[in-house]
C-alpha cells in the first residue's frame, strides 16, 4: 500500500508507510527519572459551537488518553498549554479538566501535577487581583489531591513593573503553599503575551530573578520547568539549583541530550512531545533506568526530528499536531479540536508530521492511520 503526500514544494510524492508499529509494551515504573508528560485534551465534536465559546470536551476520550499515558508509567501534567490552556480551554474548563483527572488518577494511582494560573482574570488586573487569582486556582489544585504547577501568568507579565514584583507574588505564593510546587517558566516562543517574564527581556537578567525566587524558598520548590528551548541555558540554570530542587526539562528541541544529563546532573521530564511519544518515551527512559545512555539516546534522538517539525515557529501551534497524531493512532475519533485549532496548521505540515510519526513506529494501527491520513487528503482534494 502506498499514500500521496504533499511533497512541501506543492507537488505530491508516493510514500509507502511502514507496515508494523514498534514493539512497545507497559512496564516497571521509572527509578532514574521523574517523567511528566502534558496531555491534550479532546473536543466534543458534535458540540455546536463556535472558536469564541467555551470549550467543549469530550470527558470520556479525555480521561482515556490520561489512562493510556499512566499505563506506560508516565505522570500526567494536567491544564497545561498542552491542553490548550489560554486557547481555547477557559478557567472554567481548565478546572473542571483538574477535578476530573486527579479523581481518575487517584483511582488508578496515577500521577499527576495540575496547572495554576491566572486565566479567568479577563481584562488588565491589579497585583492583588493576580495573587488572589493564582489563590484560587492553588486551593483548587490541593484540594484534588494533585500537585501544583505555578504557571507564568499573562496578568504578571503585563503588570509587573519589575522584578520586585515577580519575587513579591512569587514568595506570597510559596509561603502559602501546602506543599512543594513546580515553577513553569514558559518563553514567549509558546506565548508571546509572556515575554519580559520574570522583570526583564534579557534573559540573563531574568535568570537571575527567577533563581533569586528558588533561593529564598527552596523547601517549596519541588522543581523547575524551563520551557525556553535553549539547552545550555537550562544546564547552566540546573547547575545552580540548591540541593533537592529539581529540573524539569520542557525543551521539545534538546530533551534527549537534556534528561541523558552529565558528569554534573541531569533534567527530569515535564514534556509536551512526550503526549505524543508516550509509549516510546516510557520504554526509554527504562532502558535509562539499567544505565544504558547509548540505548535512552539510541532510541529518544531521532524522535528529535518529529518534535522539532510539531514545534516549528509558530511554536504556540504545536497542539494542532499533537491532536492530529493521536486522532491518527486511534486514540480519538475525529480531527477537532477545542477553539477550532485543527485549522492551525497546513496540509503539508500533517503530511510531513505523519511520515515521520510512521517512520518511528508511533501508530499502534499503522493502517488506521493510512486510512486517516488518506481521509484528511481527500478533504484537501488530494485523489489517491
């Protein structure tokens, strides 16, 4: 069997998908590593709705995604960017998606770690309005039982003056924490509205604010989760960590290399790829698990390329193919997405994302998929 896909110079090439996935099946839990991955939430596709209303989710195939990553010994970050928080899932869908997965995870002893954030402040707010915002959410997150991520804020970035105010609403929320959180620090190449974050637009700078907040409370601090897609910036920034405070790699260009670590540390995982990568990245970070780095990178690194293709500038669109591929491993129904972000991307992106996606053996069903991308081609007027 072969499929025409859009060669990306506006012609078509014949491409022939691999006839078996990888052999991938669940395991031990992890020993070496603590590994998050972001998780997609998916739309309800009969919902008659428009991109301006609030999300509409189909719970049922939500949660199921959620079940499929803990089999493989994976902890779910949950209301993250990953499930369209900020576009097209709102603070009233974002909690709702928190209530319903830290229920699911205590039943099936998952892991999970929950957004907090400032998102249902919907015009320009006041620092205090942003501390009880961040309040609220925080209360939200403990009381299901999961552990917090404090999310930069698009409400901080645009009233914060200066770094004095990022370490005063930053320590306010630490101090009152029950227990310790991970720090999100997201580049605006995945949400311009955050750029200057931390008080400054020169990193190094804003480095230096943000390691300030870990100094001054270190028994609060679980972790980091550095989003900037810069490598050494985040070795450098792990290197100066106190003791017990953990990095977790939100590189989707470098994570291989990153997680692998050196003669002088390591990241742990808190990653959007690894929505899609699930299952290859769980067996992974097993191999990892015997010592075995050759074999962790013998098997991550060339999931590097389909990583760097899904979060291609615009970068904030990467969602588009997460959903896009889990619809093609049979893991929804349908091709929609909330805030109608199926439309985010172009046909021969999805073909490009598909040939490297069967290339690695990800589709559990390799003919489902075919027949998939064949349906998708067709609506694009693309005869096979």
């Amino acid at each position: 069997m072969t499929i025409r896909l859009p060669d990306g110079r506006g012609g078509l090439k014949t491409y022939t998908p691999r006839p078996e996935p990888l052999a991938l099946t669940t395991g031990a839990p992890f020993t070496s590593r603590t590994v998050f991955s972001a998780a997609h939430v998916v739309a309800d596709p009969f919902a008659d709705v428009s991109p301006d209303s609030p999300a509409a989710v189909d719970w049922e195939a939500t949660l199921a995604f959620r079940r499929h990553l803990w089999s493989h010994g994976l902890g779910v970050a949950e209301a993250m960017d990953t499930a369209q928080r900020g576009m097209g899932l709102d603070w009233a869908g974002a909690a709702e998606l928190i209530r319903r997965s830290a229920k699911e995870a205590k039943a099936v002893g998952g892991r999970i770690a929950c957004g907090v954030g400032t998102d249902q402040l919907t015009a320009p707010a006041s620092l205090d309005e942003i501390r009880a915002a961040y309040e609220e959410q925080l209360a939200l997150v403990e009381e299901s039982g999961a552990q917090a991520i404090l999310m930069a804020s698009r409400a901080l970035a645009a009233a914060a003056k200066g770094p004095e105010d990022y370490l005063e609403v930053y320590g306010h929320l630490l101090r009152q924490a029950a227990e310790p959180v991970v720090l999100h620090w997201l580049g605006p190449m995945f949400d311009p509205a955050l750029e200057g974050y931390w008080g400054s637009s020169d990193l190094d700078t804003a480095t230096e604010t943000f390691l300030e907040v870990i100094a001054a409370h270190p028994d609060k601090v679980d972790g980091i989760k550095v989003s900037l897609l810069d490598a050494q910036r985040e070795i450098d920034i792990r290197r100066r960590l106190p003791g017990g405070v953990r990095c977790y790699t939100g590189d989707d260009f470098n994570y291989p290399e990153l997680i692998a670590g050196d003669e002088q540390g390591f990241s742990h995982a808190l990653l959007g790829i690894f929505d899609p990568l699930g299952p290859l990245a769980a067996e992974a970070v097993r191999v990892l698990d015997t010592g075995d780095v050759k074999g962790f990178r013998e098997l991550l690194d060339p999931t590097v390329e389909l990583s760097r293709h899904l979060f291609q500038t615009p970068t904030r669109f990467y969602k588009t193919g997460v959903v896009f591929l889990a619809w093609l491993s049979g893991h929804q129904e349908h091709f929609t997405m909330v805030g109608g972000l199926q439309s985010a991307r172009s046909l021969p992106h999805f073909a490009r994302a598909y040939e490297l996606a069967d290339g690695l053996g990800l589709f559990p069903d390799p003919a489902l998929a075919e027949a998939r991308m064949k349906n998708l081609l067709s609506v694009y007027g693309v005869a096979q």
